[in-house]
C-alpha cells in the first residue's frame, strides 16, 4: 500500500515556493461560529412546524364534513 506523500519528500526550494503558496491561499472562514444558532433555529422550527401540524388536525375534527351538513 503506498504512504500519503507529504512535502518532507520534496526539495528544499520547491517546498519553500510550495508552503509559500499555501500561505497566500488561505481564507478565513469563520463558517463554524454562527452553527449553534443555525442548529437552535431548526430545532424552534421544527417544534413549530409540529404544533401547526397538531393544531391543523385537531381543527380540522371539530368542522363538520360536508356529508353530515
């Protein structure tokens, strides 16, 4: 089985250009920091979507249907 290759293996000036742009190219994201309130906003959403749904059943038994009018 091969081994992942890694930048030990290279030589010295192509691994220096190499993690040079590396470093250029990184981007911070911060994508991770608002996740708590995303997962909190599906969790209200889904607890209201569950009592609509319950609420819309049980008025929907109390209308009489058209056949007993």
């Amino acid at each position: 089985m091969d081994e992942p290759k890694t930048t030990q293996g290279m030589a010295p000036e192509r691994r220096q250009q190499f993690e040079a742009d590396i470093a250029k190219v990184r981007i911070k994201t911060g994508g991770a920091a608002g996740e708590p309130r995303l997962i909190a906003l599906g969790v209200v959403l889904m607890v209201v979507g569950a009592a609509v749904a319950l609420i819309s059943f049980i008025i929907s038994g109390r209308k009489p249907t058209p056949a007993t009018c």
